[in-house]
C-alpha cells in the first residue's frame, strides 16, 4: 500500500519540535509525507526534515490547517505524483501518537493503517481518546473505528 501523507503544521514559535520530528519520523515508516507549515522556520528546522519528506513548504498563509493541506495537494498535483499512491490521508501537528506502555509507535501505527485500510470507511473521522490510562473509543459519522491520538 502506497501512501501519501499531506502533513499541516503550524509552530508559533517557527520551529520544528522534537515531538513533532519524531511524529514524522515514524509516519516515514509508513509513507511519502509532503510537509506544509504555515509559519517560517529556519534553515536548520527545514534541514532536520528533509530526509523524512517528499516535498516541504513553509511560510504564513493564514489559511490554518487547510490551507496547507490545500498547498500539500496543490503541488503533489503539479508534481505529477498522485497517481503513484493507493491512498492520501491529511494529518496535522495538532494531534501525536500516543502508544501505550505495551506496544511501540511503530504497533499502533501499523494498527491505525491497518483499521483505516480495511475498514469500508471512505471519509471518516476516528477518535480514540486517552482517558484514564486508557483509551476510549468514539464514534463518528456512525462509525466506530479508533486511531490512537492526543488532541490539543
């Protein structure tokens, strides 16, 4: 399965977090991920994800999460890339994986792609909230499928 990870992040403080760097370290695992931010950053934030994206772009646009994922799509579009990829999926900085104290970063995701990949979703919101040292699984749009994720 081919991916491709249309990836919005947005930093006030125009860097790239050690958090969010080691996000898209283990979504790379999974995927070709084309990284929009919506604030400068520097030229040492852009050298540390360089390896682990396709495509980077940074700069504000004001246009929130959206108006990256519209640039990401944007420019995997011009570059003539879509067609190699079975699946594209929008994510944010907005939300990390959590992973419980049983498994690895690497298990959830797997089990994340997996559930996404088999499930007759389409387009769904999933949510699975930590709560209480666990997980608590939410249905969206009549659906109850999880991803294991913080919101902010």
């Amino acid at each position: 399965m081919k991916r491709l990870f249309l990836f919005s992040s947005f930093d006030p403080g125009n860097r790239i977090s050690e958090p969010l760097l080691n996000y898209l370290r283990h979504l790379a695992e999974f995927g070709d991920i084309v990284f929009v931010a919506d604030n400068d950053l520097a030229a040492g934030d852009i050298a540390k994800i360089a390896p682990l994206t396709l495509y980077r772009a940074h700069g504000p646009h004001g246009e929130y999460d959206w108006g990256s994922y519209k640039r990401g799509f944007q420019w995997a579009h011009d570059a003539r890339v879509l067609a190699d990829y079975d699946r594209v999926y929008m994510l944010n900085d907005s939300m990390f994986f959590v992973t419980p104290p049983d498994k690895t970063a690497r298990g959830v995701m797997s089990e994340l792609f997996a559930t996404l990949e088999t499930a007759d979703a389409g387009s769904v919101f999933l949510l699975k909230t930590w709560a209480n040292n666990k997980f608590i699984n939410k249905t969206l749009l009549g659906k109850t499928l999880w991803h294991s994720h913080m919101q902010s």
